[in-house]
C-alpha cells in the first residue's frame, strides 16, 4: 500500500524513522498511534487525535505536512526531548503508557514530566481486596516505584472468586504479602512496603507522610477514616480517593484534591452499623471496573497535574454507576 510517510521520507523537510526534521534539525516526532490508510480515489487518509484528515496522493508536500498539522499527528519538542521520547516509546516496559501519554500531551517535555512524576510518586493503598489489589498492580505497571499496602486480613476461599491476585495456596496467608510478592514478581524495582494493622484516624497521620495519592478501600470497621484521610489529604494536598458499594451501586470519590471542593449539605453525623446477617456485596467484574477507575485517575492526575482528578465533574466529586445502566453509543 502507499504511505504518505514514504513520500515524504526525503527532502528538506522530511520524516525519517518517526521524527520530523526541517533540514537538520529535529522538530517532533510522530505520534505513535497515527494510523493511515489510502482511498479508492487514491487520497491518503490520516487518522490523528484531531480527527481524519484526507489529502491528495499526487498532491504536494506541504499539502501532506498540513494535513499531519491538522490531524494533530506530531508532537512537537527539541532534540534531547524527541530522542527521550522515542527511549521511552522503545522502552518494552514503558511503550504502552508513552504512546498513550503522547496522545495527551501537547509537547514532548510533557510526555517527560508526566512519567518523572509518576516514578517519584508514592502511593497508600489502604485495603487490598477485590478492588485496593487490582488498583496496586495497575499502578505499578503504570511506573509507580514506592507502594504502601495496607491490611490486617488474610486472603481466604470466599475471596477467590472475586480478588483476582490470590489462589488457593495463599487462602491463610496475609493479603499485603501475596500482593507484594505478585508486584514484585512483574516489577522488581518498586519498593513495596506492608502493613497488617488495622487502620484508624490516628495511623492515618503516620501512614500518609510523603504520599502522592492515597486509596482508601477498606470495609472494616464501617465508614473507617475517610473523613480524617480527607482532612489529612487537604492540609498536605496529596490526592485522596475512596471506594465501594452501595447495595448493587460503585462509587469512586474524590476526597480532596487541588481542586475546590464542592459546598454539600451537612448532615448530623451517623454511627453506622450492619445490620444482622449482613453480607456486603463484592462483584468480581465491578472490582475490575471500580479498580480501572481509581486507578486511570490517579495516573492521570499524577502526570499531567493541571487536569482535574475528579472521575466526575466539578459539581460532584462521586461518581456511582451500576453496570446495567450504561448505555453504549455508536462510533
């Protein structure tokens, strides 16, 4: 097939192995998920985050640039900057999220700062069930290298059907320590730290000096610390999240974060208990949904810090969904 990318490959201004140079130098580098294709009228199609672009296969040159410009299909940066690009994009660890990242950030320095600060991030797991387990590994491979885990349970059978990390041979062992090792099993330069205490209002202050984002999933004791993590996460601006069920509903909230805070109702406060019998609800496939959540917007918030980290909008900081409301829509 015909690429346009070949027909520009020589010349003053050219694109040679993915990088735009004019002359000698260097100017961006191709976005790595621009895809292309050619018409039955012989046009080039070029599909770039700005949308699809056509242009004439016979046309000029600076016809074939412009549509690379207005499909958004370079990203711009300086040498240094596009040859740290492309070590990332060539990066087998790394490849993935750098082609992701690329289709956000404006410029390559931006594809550099976001991952910097996902590596220097430090993040507090508390509760690491079907849902805190998931968001650890996810993060990790996201390039998060200091993790703290925290939970006093040992994985037991009821969970396996639900919390994906374990198997019968660890059913007895602490949770904290069969996530550490599976963490470390696929990514042994993050350093992994456990706890398997419970946590209360004043371990909170300890657990969360230096962290960047802060997961509150734990179930037991009902309603445990999120107000304090809250207060906490404001005073020393980390992010914090917390998560769960009501009844067949998932929430993920925005405990605080650099954004302003929405102005609620005060309610009178409410010792809550569970009722006899209680079985709270864990769905194996929600986990995984509630897990993507936390998880997707904690990277995004550490990367590009100027986006606002709230998994909803700016008038409500919980987001709650069950799975057979959503409503798919045509491409």
């Amino acid at each position: 097939m015909a690429s346009l990318f070949e027909d520009v490959s020589c010349g003053a201004e050219r694109i040679q192995n993915s990088v735009v140079y004019v002359g000698d130098v260097a100017l961006g580098v191709i976005r790595p998920a621009t895809v292309e294709g050619i018409t039955q009228n012989q046009k080039y199609v070029l599909g770039g985050i700005s949308g699809v672009v056509s242009v004439d296969s016979g046309g000029a040159r600076e016809a074939k640039f412009a549509a690379l410009l207005k499909s958004n299909s370079i990203l711009f940066g300086g040498e240094s900057e596009i040859q740290e690009v492309q070590a990332l994009l060539n990066d087998e660890v790394s490849s993935r999220t750098a082609s992701y990242f690329c289709c956000i950030a404006k410029t390559c320095d931006e594809v550099i700062d976001a991952f910097k600060r996902i590596r220097s991030a430090k993040a507090l797991i508390i509760g690491c069930g079907g849902i805190g387990s998931l968001t650890a590994l996810q993060l990790a491979g996201s390039g998060v290298q200091k993790i703290v885990l925290v939970d006093p349970d040992s994985v037991e059978l009821s969970n396996l059907n639900r919390q994906f990390m374990w198997s019968r041979k660890d059913v007895g062992s602490l949770k904290v320590e069969v996530l550490k090792q599976c963490i470390l099993a696929r990514f042994p330069h993050v350093d992994v730290e456990v706890c398997a205490n419970r946590v209360d209002d004043e371990s909170l202050k300890e657990l969360t000096v230096g962290v960047d984002v802060a997961l509150l999933s734990a179930d037991e004791p009902l309603g445990v610390a999120e107000v304090e993590l809250g207060r906490l996460a404001s005073r020393d601006s980390f992010l914090a999240l917390s998560c769960g069920y009501y009844h067949n509903r998932a929430a993920v909230k925005v405990l605080s974060s650099n954004c302003e805070q929405p102005k609620v109702e005060t309610l009178e406060k409410v010792e809550w208990k569970r009722s006899p019998g209680f079985i709270g609800p864990s769905f194996g496939p929600m986990n995984v949904e509630i897990s993507g959540v936390i998880a997707s917007t904690a990277i995004h918030a550490l990367a590009f810090p100027d986006s606002d980290p709230s998994p909803a909008n700016e008038s409500a900081k919980t987001l709650s969904w069950c799975p057979f409301e959503r409503q798919f829509s045509r491409l």
